[in-house]
C-alpha cells in the first residue's frame, strides 16, 4: 500500500503464500499470509488478481 505517498517494497520481494495452522474452539483454521495489494514485488505492484492467484495454485498444491 502507500507508505509516504510511495508504493512499499514487499518485505522479502517473492510472491508466495505463507500458511500458519491454528486451532479455534478444536477446529483446524489455516491463515494464509500474501504479499499487501498495492506493494511492489519484482518491480510490479501486486493487484487483486495476483492474491487469488496465488491462493489458487496454494489450494491445489495442498490437497
């Protein structure tokens, strides 16, 4: 997002889906963790159409 008036620079410059497992009340909740809308990741600024991307392709490798 904007940071200053300027786009912010991802922190580790990859697009890439972090998921943490956690439980509520015994049921299995799976966080996923994307780079911010609107922040850059190798010199592009990441769009709504990015994250659900990268969801997808994280859905399907974790069948």
């Amino acid at each position: 997002m904007l940071a200053g008036g300027r786009l912010r620079q991802a922190a580790n410059n990859r697009m890439r889906v972090t998921a943490t497992k956690v439980d509520v009340r015994g049921n299995s909740v799976i966080l996923l963790d994307t780079p911010d809308l609107g922040s850059l990741v190798n010199g592009r600024e990441v769009v709504v159409r990015d994250i659900l991307n990268l969801v997808s392709k994280w859905l399907r490798k974790s069948r």
